[in-house]
C-alpha cells in the first residue's frame, strides 16, 4: 500500500513538474497591447510588433522557430485572423528565424531589397521575401497603414524603419535603443549611419517607440539616445586627435549624464572601443598622416 502511495507522490510530482515547466516556457513569451492595434511580442530580449485588423494582422520580425510556434498558436486563439503580411526589419537572422511557421499562400513576406540580397546569397534558412522595395513603400489594410523606410547604412543589410500611421507608432530593430546602452562593442553598426538614420525617423510622425530590443519610449528617448551616440563618437574622435591610446579613452570618456542607461557601466568602455575600432579601420584615421599615433 505504501510503494502504491509512493508511486502515486511521485507520478504527481511528475505532473506538476511538467506542468510547471510548460508555464514556465510559456512565461519567456509575452504579448503587450501597445496602442490602437498594435501588439508588442516579447521574447526574452527580442521585440517584435504586429498590427491587427478586420482582414488580418501584419507581423513584423518572427524571431526564431519556438518563438514563433508559440506567437502562432496564441494569435490563432486570441484573434483567429490570418496573416497577411510579415516584414523582415533586417537581414539579421536572430529577428527573422521562424518565418516558415508563417508561410502560407495567403502570405507575402516584404524586405528591403538589400536584406533580400543578403537572405538569398547567405542561404539563410528563412522564407525568401515575395515583395522587396528601395527607398520606402507604404502597406495598406483595412483602413491602416505601415509606411517601410529605408534610411541608408545603419546595422546589418537593408535595415528600415517601420511607421504604423494611424497609431503614430514607429518600430525600430538594432540601431535604436531607449532605456538601453548600444549592444556592447556595437559589432555590424555603422556609427555614422546610425546617427544619420536616427535623425531621420525624428523627423517622422511619431509618439511611441517600440524596438527590436530593451524598452518602449517616446521621441524625447529617441532623441536622448540620438545624443548620446553623437557625444560618444565625438568624444573618441577628439581622443584620437589628442593622441590618446584606446585604454586612455576609456579611462578618460565618462559621459555620466547618460549613467541611467541599463548596463551603462558595463558596456561604455565596450562602446568607445567599438567605436574606436571602425574609426581607426574603417574610417582609415589610424593611417592619416595628422593623426598622431
């Protein structure tokens, strides 16, 4: 009687365990009601958005493949429309994994013509973009619209912006983050570009930011952030003329009106060295002749 109770105990420990573990799964998914329409999915640090409508929702990035399982499944049980469109915000595969979850007939799958290149020449195991554009192109559905920009070089191929007009809502991935220091040694950015794009969706008609990663904002977060990449890279810029080493700059680019940043201690000195390497390699400043070295 005692081994049956045991053996009871245990397949119930079992259960709750699995139980347990489902939820668990489940609880690093999230889906947020932004504005309007449109909804934020969360992925432990990815972001993505997507805009529902009488005819159907358009999905911007789907992530990777579990993650996108699980968005399949609760936008069938939450809303029960299909998926008309997926953007691709970029070429980077930890956004854009997943997409064959969503690859349906009824489906068109939208890029800039940059990160269509790079999707097909790499073999990146994704669906192939059936619609790519240039400079921009607007997406219309049931009376709401989502305006892709195109804004020069900023992080990885063919990056954009992605304005959902009505809600007066912008989307963003990589190369603007609020409440957030830039990914640590800022690896694929263009820093220059980043500025020049940044600039260029505050001139968009926006009041809330939602990005690829880190936290919702506002324009006044996009312009904050816009700030301080152009006071990091002055500051090494300034460094380097004044012959500084890279471990001078770090000691000595404080920039601690921006110390509020998330992982602000941890990534400045990683930032300046970022920084640091593409203007010495790429900007070809550590072979100019009045550069003291």
């Amino acid at each position: 009687m005692k081994s049956k109770i045991a053996i009871i105990g245990l397949l119930l420990f079992m259960a709750e365990f699995a139980l347990g573990s489902l939820v668990e799964a489940d609880n690093d998914y999230k889906i947020e009601k932004i504005k309007g329409d449109v909804y934020r999915f969360v992925d432990d640090r990815h972001r993505s958005v997507f805009l529902v409508t009488r005819e159907g929702i358009i999905l911007t990035d789907p992530l990777n493949s579990p993650a996108a399982h699980w968005l399949k499944i609760e936008l069938k049980k939450r809303f029960n429309l299909p998926v008309k469109y997926v953007i691709y915000s970029h070429n980077h595969s930890d956004h854009i994994y997943g997409a064959n979850v969503f690859n349906d007939p009824g489906t068109i799958f939208v890029a800039h013509e940059l990160a269509a290149q790079d999707i097909r020449r790499t073999k990146a195991d994704t669906v192939q973009p059936t619609v790519t554009f240039k400079d921009g192109m607007v997406i219309s559905l049931d009376g709401h619209s989502v305006e892709l920009r195109y804004h020069g070089p900023n992080d990885g191929r063919g990056s954009i912006s992605m304005l959902f007009q009505q809600e007066k809502l912008v989307f963003v991935v990589d190369w603007i983050v609020v409440g957030r220091m830039p990914w640590q040694k800022l690896w694929s950015y263009d820093i220059q570009g980043m500025i020049n794009s940044t600039a260029e969706v505050l001139e968009l008609d926006f009041d809330v930011f939602v990005g690829g990663h880190a936290d919702i904002g506002n324009k006044a977060d996009v312009q904050r952030y816009l700030r301080y990449l152009e006071s990091l890279y002055s500051a090494v810029i300034n460094g380097i003329h004044a012959g500084n080493s890279l471990k001078e700059l770090q000691k000595n680019i404080k920039l601690s009106e921006y110390s509020d940043f998330k992982q602000f201690e941890e990534w400045l000195p990683l930032n300046i060295e970022g920084v640091y390497e593409r203007l010495m390699e790429e900007s070809g400043m550590g072979w100019r002749p009045d550069i003291k070295h």
